[in-house]
C-alpha cells in the first residue's frame, strides 16, 4: 500500500508569534512524501540528503492518520524536499501536510483538507518543532493562497487565491522557530494586531511589510533586506522566524531587487505563488 503527495512551501504575512493570528502565502516549491505501509507495527521515517535529520515529525504524522483511521499497519516515510529547512519558508509544514495526504492515499482514505491539515499541527506541536502549532503556515500550504488563522484555536478566519511573482532570499544559516524568543515577539503584539487588520482586508502587501519591520526587530534581524526592496515592491518581511525574506511585486521589479539581494551571501531565487495547495501525486 503506497502513497504520494507534494506540498508547497508558504511565505510570512503575518508571525503568529506575536498574538496568535497569523498569515501565510503558499509559494511554489514544494516538498513530497512517499508513505509505503507495511504489517511492521513500526513507522520509520527518512529524509532525503539529511539522513540525520530529525524525523519524528514525519513519523508522528503517519502515526496519528493510522490512529484516526484506525489502522493498525507500520510504515515507512520518505521526504523529499526542495525547501530549504529552518529558513522560515514552512518546510515543516510542507513535509507534515505532505506526510498526512500520502498517508491517507496509501489508506485509499479521504479526509476534508482543513482537518488532514490539522493532523499535520498537533503532530508538529507533538514533534516540538513549533510554538504556535504553525496553522497559518500549515494551512496556507494543504489549501494554497493566503490564509489568515487564529493559530490558539486552530481557526481558519479566511482565505484567498493571489496571483504573485515572489522573490526568496535565504542565508546560509539556519533559525529554528522552536527556538524564537516568544516573549521579544509579545512585545510587538500592538503591531501584529495592525497587520491582521490589514490583512483581513485583502491589503497583504503592507501587511507583510509592517510585519517584516516588527519582527526585524523582535527578532533581531537586520531590515536592510527590506529597505533594499522598497519602495517598489508591493510587500516584502522577514519570513517565519527568519532568515529567509520573501518580496512580492512585479517581475521586472523583483528582477532588479534580486540584483541587490545577490549581493549577499546565500542564495536568491524568483518563483510565483501556489494556490492549488497539497496534492497526492
């Protein structure tokens, strides 16, 4: 029994972190699990070029859609990514919803895409891999678009299809959200209370931005990234708990910033965003 999905990667609108409402924007790179089951009773999972890698995010979310189907097989899960992890551009989400719908396809299971998506969140507030539970990032990518989530209750407020070219740019280092400094990000919360206002009215572009400068801040980023990209584009932040920064905008302009942002040690790549989310494959 054998299954497939590849699930896109998601860019920051607005850091949960802050108050618990978050944003989120699937882009279009994706990462894709294959989940094979087996009568093991053991559920073992690989990611591909990371062989030490922690695991058990995978792991746990094909244990829990065998518990909510009630299915008693082992498993084996493989991932296999092209997002960059601890970036900020949700990788844990992707490889989690990824995981969930490879797993139930293997199952020849169906579940609606909001409560496969929430399988993918508790098994990474299980795992200890986020604070929030990341249902902004998770959801953006299982539904594709924006999506703008109260990540305390694990509520969807709303959701939209944008049609962008992005701009990514990811240093060498990495930055865990586990690891970010929630009470610095409490204290921007008058901030974030701003951006989701903004971002419930469709304004996504300044939102991000404004959440970019917050952030920065809270987190201890330089913003130069972002005063490099304006005031051409239309949003551009800090993306996740950093380090990566995400802009949006026209292709021309992004090309131009791209310019600049190659200057700095990492690497840069234009894409577009993703609305149709996860997929089996």
């Amino acid at each position: 029994m054998h299954g497939r999905a590849k699930a896109p990667a998601a860019g920051t609108i607005l850091n949960a972190l802050a108050t618990g409402v978050g944003s989120a924007f699937a882009i279009d790179i994706t990462t894709t699990a294959e989940v094979e089951l087996d009568d093991s009773g053991e559920i073992r999972g690989e990611i591909a070029d990371a062989p030490d890698a922690d695991a058990r995010l995978i792991e746990r979310c094909a244990e829990l859609v065998l518990d909510v189907e009630d299915e008693a097989f082992g498993a084996t899960v493989r991932t296999e990514s092209d997002v960059p992890m601890a970036s900020g551009l949700k990788s844990s989400s992707a490889a989690a919803n990824a995981t969930v719908l490879a797993t139930l396809s293997a199952l020849d299971a169906e579940m609606r895409r909001e409560d496969a998506c929430r399988i993918g969140v508790q098994a990474a507030r299980d795992a200890g891999v986020t604070v929030t539970g990341a249902f902004d990032d998770a959801s953006a990518s299982m539904l594709g678009g924006v999506t703008v989530t109260d990540n305390s209750t694990d509520e969807l407020l709303a959701r939209d299809e944008v049609d962008w070219d992005v701009l990514v740019w990811t240093p060498p280092e990495q930055s865990f959200s586990a690891g970010a400094d929630v009470s610095r990000c409490r204290q921007v919360a008058p901030m974030a209370e701003l951006v989701a206002e903004l971002a419930l009215d469709g304004d996504y572009g300044r939102a991000m931005t404004v959440n970019g400068f917050a952030f920065c801040g809270a987190l201890g980023f330089s913003a130069d990234p972002m005063v490099e990209a304006l005031p051409d584009v239309a949003g551009v932040s800090l993306s996740g708990t950093g380090p990566s920064f995400v802009a949006v905008g026209g292709r021309e302009v992004l090309a131009d910033v791209r310019k600049s942002w190659q200057s700095l040690e990492g690497t840069t790549w234009l894409t577009t965003t993703q609305t149709d989310g996860t997929r089996t494959i």
